[in-house]
C-alpha cells in the first residue's frame, strides 16, 4: 500500500545516516561526518514526523470502497479473493460486502452479505422470474434496507458518527471497504437499485469502480474497442473514478492493451494485420469472418474518438492466481481516492445539493397550491351573509357550495320531529278544508276518505 511505503522508508534513511557517521578516517572527515550527520538526523526527524502526520490522516479519513464490477467469467471473485487475502496479509483487513444473490459458494468471507437477506431461488419462483430477472428483483428488494446497510458501515468503520458527531464505541476502522456485484453486469450498472447503492456508498465514503476484463478474450481488435465501449459507458454512468484491471495475465500478458490505449498507430497497425490474415475480430488462433473495410474504419475512429477517455483511467494487469500486480493495484486506488476527495467528492456535493434545492421548490409549490386551496376554502366560508349588510348579496365560490347551502336551510326551515308530523299533517288537512265554504265533488270525497281512516 502507499501509505505503508513512506512509514518503512523513513528508518533505512535513519539507519543510513548513523552508518555514515560511526567511522570517521580524520579529524576533519569526523567534523564532516558530524555535521552530515546532523543533518540527516534532522532531515531523518522531519520525514518521521510527516509520515506519522501521514499515517494518522490516513487512520482518522474514512475507508474507500471498492466496487468490483465486470462481465460474467472475467474472474471478479477470484480477483475479489486475491485482494481480500493480499489485505489481510498487510494486516489491514478490509470490509467486504457481497450482492451477489445468485452465487453459490464464495472463497472468501463476507461481512454483508445479500443473501442473508435475500433467497433468490425464492424471489424467481414467487415472482415467475428467470435468472436475471430474479438478480434485478433481489437486488431492488435488498435496496430498501440500503438505509440500514449504511448505519451498519457507519457503526463498524467511522469513528464518529457522521449525523451526530457521537464516537461509536464499537467501531474497527478499515482501510478498504470490497463490494462484489453479480456477474451479470447490466444488471448492477444500469438499473435504479444500483445507481441508488452506489450513490448511497458514494455519499460518504471514497468509492472507486474496478472494472474486470478479461485478458485473454480482449486480445482482438474488435472486443478490446468493445470492452472499452463498454467501460466508457460505466465512467459516465456511475461518474466515479474507474480502474481497469486486466485479469489472467499469467495468461496473456497485458501490455499490448496499455500500449493500444496509448499509442494510435499500434492499434491501427494490430487491426490492419488482422485484416491481412483473416483473422478479424477472433481471439489467438480461432478461426474468424474475415475483415471488412467497413468495421475497420469504424475501429479506427473509436479509438480515436476514445483517446480522450483513456487519459483518465488507471490501467493495471492482475494475476489473480499468482497476484501479481496488485501492489500496483492499490496504488494505483489511493491515486483514485485523492482525485475522488479533489474531482469527484466536489461535484457530488454539487449534484446533491441541486437535487435537494429541486425537492425543496417542488415542496413549495405544492404547499403553495394547498394554501391556494384553503383560502378559497376560507372566503367562502367567511363570506358575510346578505342579511347582515343591506345591499351585498351571497357569493357561492362553487356550485356544490351552493347546493349544500340549499339544502342546509332547507332542512332547518322544513325540520319537524317525528312525534308531530301526523298532527301537523292532519291540521294542515283541516286548514285546507276548512278555508272553501262549498266543498266539491272530489274534496268530498276526500273527506269520506279521512273520516274512514281515522285520520280527521
């Protein structure tokens, strides 16, 4: 690691120094070696001294997680595996966090693991789903405790909880956080549960994506212009910083992709000569389709058009059987973290912020259109009635204010209670017969009938 270099460094100089000075041949070469060695003691206690500055920033900064993603056989366990065992043997064991649901037996041990939570044999039978529906599923149900993932990283890795500023007493800080995604790697990238992980990672601490290639199968023209495609769409869909890890080299050595993303004309020469000898588009000795000026020409101007995207990458060949290369992996994720605190971290900030503002103006318009609607609510309801002020009349705001006015009224003028309304019904008979003084055929016969019912 590169913060374990300055630390192991710094006493070889010391031990130099005092060395140097042990044996003086004169007086003079004594004097000199005196005052070298004053001066590399000095120099010696400014270097200890700013790696322990060092060493300590680095213990309190929080750990960075690394996302490994990649297509399905390019060796991301195996790689997951060799870095977890390379960590534990520097004595900084990392935190590792499978979401993989899929996966049968991991060789490593995980902390967090997706399939505690989740049974994806479950969810493809319940659901009806297939294998990669039944990863996209998991994956979104396993999302909605992303909440309580993050207060468990929280508790386990920082010091201090971020909220609250309270120490966390049961805290073992790492130094690396390793995340393994399922295989199928269009489900983790492009769907909206693992933008949403990502980002919940992202929002406090350092994350950098590895993505896994297979060395071997990449050695063509038209598959490594298809993985860097592939790459290139995962930079600006994530928007964080990304390694490309070049697995198998104990395989085939990676050195032809560096020097293809470095240098144009050695793509351009490796895909004419594919084109010469029918080889186009096949991996070591197969048998291929042959070339075509068409894809040829389209190879050559994505490779310029992707030279641009390859000045911000770290490229980096990994054995993961023999590990090889991965000391330079990790310095190479330290360069990653500082460019995520200096680039990335910033611009997060400034989309997070963005989306907060947006949420509160949409928060204050509907709240807006609420207190609309309650005042209208209001001036209806505080309207002065047209008896009180002479010459103003009601307004009703809306027809079903209105009717239910209407009725209101109706109902008090017109109540009666049902004890009197035989009474009331037979006075108002009584009224109405009793107003005519000659009654007519049909009021007669009315009356025969009220008298034969009692009801007179």
């Amino acid at each position: 690691m590169a913060s374990s270099v300055p630390s192991s460094s710094a006493p070889a100089e010391n031990s130099s120094s005092e060395g140097a000075a042990e044996n003086p041949s004169s007086e003079g070469a004594a004097d000199a070696a005196a005052a070298t060695s004053a001066t590399a003691s000095a120099t010696g206690a400014e270097n200890a001294a700013q790696n322990s500055e060092n060493s300590t920033a680095t213990a309190g900064s929080p750990p960075v997680a690394i996302v490994c993603v990649g297509m399905a056989g390019s060796g991301k366990t195996t790689f997951m595996q060799r870095i977890n065992s390379y960590l534990h043997t520097q004595r900084t064991p990392p935190y590792v966090v499978n979401l993989d649901p899929a996966v049968i037996n991991l060789p490593f041990e995980s902390n967090i693991d997706i399939r505690d939570s989740i049974n994806y044999k479950e969810v493809m039978k319940q659901y009806n789903l297939g294998p990669n529906g039944g990863i996209l599923t998991s994956l979104n149900l396993f999302t909605t405790k992303v909440d309580q993932v993050m207060n468990i990283l929280e508790k386990r890795l920082l010091p201090h909880n971020p909220t609250t500023g309270q120490p966390n007493p049961g805290a073992r800080p790492s130094k690396h956080i390793l995340v393994d995604t399922p295989g199928q790697i269009e489900v983790f990238v492009w769907s909206a549960s693992g933008s949403i992980l990502l980002e919940t990672l992202a929002s406090t601490f350092p994350t950098v994506i590895a993505y896994v290639i297979d060395t071997p199968r990449t050695s063509s023209t038209s598959t490594f212009m298809s993985n860097m495609l592939y790459a290139c769409s995962i930079l600006y869909k994530t928007r964080l910083p990304m390694i490309l890890v070049f697995n198998k080299t104990d395989v085939r050595d990676a050195e032809f992709a560096k020097e293809w993303m470095t240098d144009f004309e050695a793509f351009q020469a490796a895909l004419t000569q594919e084109e010469e000898n029918g080889l186009f588009g096949s991996e070591g000795n197969a048998s291929s389709f042959g070339g075509s000026g068409y894809m040829g020409s389209y190879l050559n101007s994505m490779s310029l058009m992707l030279e641009e995207f390859y000045r911000y990458l770290n490229v980096v060949g990994v054995s993961s059987m023999t590990g090889a290369g991965v000391d330079e992996f990790f310095a190479a994720v330290e360069e990653k973290r500082k460019e995520f605190e200096r680039d990335y971290k910033p611009e997060f900030e400034r989309r997070k912020k963005e989306k907060e503002e947006k949420e509160a103006q949409q928060r204050e318009a509907q709240l807006g259109k609420l207190m609309k609607d309650m005042n209208v609510s209001g001036t209806a309801a505080n309207t002065t009635d047209s008896s009180e002020v002479p010459g103003t009349s009601k307004e009703t705001d809306t027809i079903s204010e209105a009717e239910d006015d209407d009725e209101d009224y109706d109902d008090d003028d017109n109540y009666v209670a049902p004890g009197d309304r035989d009474s009331a019904l037979t006075a108002r008979y009584r009224e109405a017969l009793g107003t005519k003084e000659t009654l007519s055929e049909e009021d007669k016969a009315f009356q025969r009938y009220l008298r034969t019912n009692n009801i007179g």
